[in-house]
C-alpha cells in the first residue's frame, strides 16, 4: 500500500512540476511591468523606459493651473521687493562670483526694476505649450525635483529666492503630470502596453526555446 501512495505521489509532483519547456521560457522572459509609479521619475536615463507611444503624447496644458503658478510667482518676488542689501543673500546676488566681478548695487537696481512693473514679469513656465510632448516635459520635472531632493539633503541651509521657486515650480509640475495622467488616461495606455508587451514578450522568449530544440 504504501509504495502504491508513493507511485501516486510522484506522478502528482511529476505531473505538477514545470515542463522543460516551461522553464526554459521562464529563464528567457524578459518582461517588466510598467507602472504608473515609474511614470514619476526621477533620473533622465528612467525616462527611456516609458514606452515610445507614452513619450510622444502631446502636453495638454491647464490653464487654471498655470495661473495659481504665475500668481505665486509674483507674491513671492513681491514680498521681496523692494530688494536691499538686507535681502540680498536670500535674493541670490552675486552668489556665484569667484572672481568678485558682481555689482549687488547694480543687481539689486535691476531687480527693483523688473518688479516694479509685473505685468512684464516672466513667471518662467518653461515655454510649455500644447505641442511639447511628455518626454520634454518630463525632463523639466526630472531637474525640479533633483533641485528639491537637495534641498532636503541639506535642511539646514539658508533658503533662497530661487530654491523657493523651485519648489513652486515642482508642486506645479507635478499637479500638471496628475492632470495629464488623468486627461489622457494613462493608466488605460499601461495596461494596454503591457498586455500587448507580456503576448510578445512570451512569444520571444518560446522561439528562443523552440529554437534550441525544446518543444
């Protein structure tokens, strides 16, 4: 009776177990699963792992969004102006003078100049448009969000004028890639990528296997 049971009970395993084909494709898959996670990188070479039919989607701009980001812009280099020598440092004049050419006299006279007329303020979209894809556009948060990753890295630091417009720069990026998730139904175009990506991926990795004579 009991080498009856385990007759049967290496048939069920034998039966169970992959077949040599099966892990022979297993061993050549090469499928990665997209996610909308990876949408929301944060290295320039992660951007070329989005698929080429995301890539080439057209940036389809908010207009409400562009203007709350315009808007806090212009309230922060407000509350800034007029530029003294008190502010100077947190204005960032002359920062980055090694060889102590920099007028802050003059800086601080070009500064008050600008914003005393905002209605010629460049609130420094980035020149997006509706034509720019979201390749570009992803390469525009890429930078932002390094620039606020440092930030805080080094919490301590003294903050400045542009880091704070850096910050606003990457909340509105962010809330624009939200948008554009949702307006071109992002989520649908991964799921539909990697049904069609796994079918090939499975396809590849069988001829691999065929090929070398496992059927």
């Amino acid at each position: 009776m009991k080498k009856i049971l385990a007759l049967l009970l290496l048939f069920g395993i034998v039966g169970c177990s992959q077949s040599e084909l099966e892990r022979c494709v297993d061993a050549n898959s090469r499928f990665k699963e997209l996610t909308l996670d990876m949408f929301y990188v944060n290295d320039y070479d992660e951007i070329d792992l989005l698929p080429k039919s995301i890539l080439d989607l057209d940036i389809i701009l908010n207009n409400e969004l562009e203007e709350d980001y315009k808007n806090a812009y212009v309230e922060l280099g407000l509350k800034n102006y007029p530029a003294t020598k008190q502010n100077a440092d947190y204005l960032g004049f002359c920062e980055f003078d090694l060889d102590n050419s920099c007028d802050s006299d003059k800086e601080i006279n070009k500064y008050n100049e600008k914003w005393s007329k905002p209605n010629e303020i460049d609130a420094g979209i980035n020149a997006l448009n509706s034509d720019t894809d979201i390749r570009f556009f992803l390469s525009y948060y890429v930078r932002s969000e390094s620039m606020v990753n440092i930030q805080k890295e080094f919490p301590n630091e003294p903050s400045t004028f542009w880091l704070d417009v850096e910050l606003l720069e990457n909340d509105y990026l962010i809330k624009s890639l939200d948008y554009n998730i949702e307006v071109n139904n992002i989520p649908k175009l991964i799921k539909d990528f990697n049904v069609d990506a796994k079918k090939n991926n499975q396809l590849n990795a069988t001829g691999i296997c065929n090929a070398q004579g496992i059927y």
